[in-house]
C-alpha cells in the first residue's frame, strides 16, 4: 500500500488482516498520524530490518543457500 490513508482503510475492511496485524477488532485502529509517528520510527531504527536479520539468523544459521541461474541464449 502506498499511503498510510490507504492501509488504514484496508486494515478497516479487512478484518483478518486487522486481527494478523494485532488490532483487536473491539478497539478502534490509532489515527493515521500516529501510524505516521511509527513508521518513522521504524525507519530511523532500521527496526525491520534487525528483524529481518535475526528470522534469518534464527531459521537459518550458517546455512548457505545455493542458486545457479542458466542462460540459455546462444552465443
């Protein structure tokens, strides 16, 4: 979603979502400025990306996972 307004009125429509998300459905969603606030700092402590980090860290230790791309253009 491209905006804050945007998730807000998804999470509103969307009630499995809104329940994933952690919102219990008796309460009220907080205002979009507040979500702005949070976003923010989000951003400024890198905090999905430690967390990213760490699911891999904990899923995957020192497992090295291997790929080979083929191209099959002749040359």
């Amino acid at each position: 979603m491209k905006t804050t307004r945007a998730l807000l009125d998804r999470l509103q429509a969307d009630s499995k979502l809104h329940r994933l998300c952690g919102f219990d459905l008796r309460h009220a969603l907080p205002s979009e400025s507040t979500f702005s606030r949070a976003f923010a700092e989000f951003a400024a402590s890198e905090l999905l990306q430690r967390v990213h980090a760490r699911m891999i860290e904990d899923n995957l230790g020192d497992q090295l996972i291997g790929h080979i791309s083929r191209d099959a253009t002749a040359i």
